[in-house]
C-alpha cells in the first residue's frame, strides 16, 4: 500500500493514528518514523487485526486528514483574503476622511484669513495712506523700544 507524502506528513499525521489507536504508545509512534509498513505493522500486532484491514483503516484515515488539511488549508487562504479586502477597504476609507478633514481645514484657515486677517491687513493699509508720517513714526518709535529693551537686557546679562 502506498500513501501520497506519507512519510511528509506524518508529524502531522500522526496525532490522528494516536487517537484512533490509543493503544499505541508515544514512544511506538516515534520508532515508526514516518514508515507506513512498520506503522501498519505494529498496528496489527497490537490490536490483533490483518494487515489488511488495518491498511484500509490507515487509508481512510489518512486521505481524511488529507481533506481537512486541504480544507483547513483553504480556509485559512480564504480568511486572509477577506482580511486583506477589509485592510485595504479600512486604508481607503482612513485615507479618504483625512482627505475630507484637510480640505475642511483648508476651507476653515481661508474663511479665518478672509473674515479677520485680511481685513486687519486692508484697514493697515488703508491707515498708512492716510497717516504714512505717523506710521512710520509709529513704527520707528516701536523700533527705539524694543531696541533700548534688548540694549538693558544684554547689559544685565555682562
């Protein structure tokens, strides 16, 4: 008898013959390595069964394992898709409500500048044509200020 990847997937396996057959040892079912005939073999010398019926048993057995594991396999390969798709769903969703926020910002900064600042801005303006000797006045003895302040500050610092 001969069984696909046997000896491959007998770590995996293997478990599977120690529930079915309880009787073997774990000790039993390492000296057996992988190899299907002493595996069937000691099979039938413990339980007292023919060859081959217990070679149908370990057949069943196997490619039953063989169908779960594909179908775990599978699963698996199915559920990281599913939480690739969510990921990326997740992303564009992020990336899009940062967009929103940021030109929500954008909108808030230019309705600031255009309610406050640029008419701050205008009426300065406005101001320095009609007074321009006082603003210049204005911002030379703002100057001498803050000039005189930093003079007294680095002589307290000597």
């Amino acid at each position: 008898m001969a069984l696909p990847r046997f000896e491959k997937e007998w770590e995996g396996f293997r478990g599977h013959v120690a529930v079915k057959w309880d009787k073997l040892s774990e000790d039993d079912l390492l000296k057996v390595e992988g190899n299907l005939s002493d595996l069937v073999k000691l099979i039938a010398s413990k339980y007292g069964e023919q060859k081959g019926s217990v070679e149908g048993k370990l057949a069943e057995l196997y490619n039953s394992y063989l169908e779960n594991k594909e179908r775990i396999a599978q699963g698996i390969a199915e559920a990281r898709e599913e939480i690739g798709e969510r990921s990326r769903d997740f992303a564009d969703n992020i990336r899009q409500r940062a967009m929103d926020l940021q030109e929500n910002a954008k909108e808030r900064v230019t309705r600031i500048r255009e309610e406050n600042i640029d008419p701050a801005v205008q009426k300065s303006e406005e101001y320095i044509k009609v007074h321009p000797f006082s603003a210049v006045m204005g911002a030379f003895g703002v100057g001498m200020l803050i000039g005189g302040v930093i003079g007294l500050l680095s002589r307290n610092k000597d």
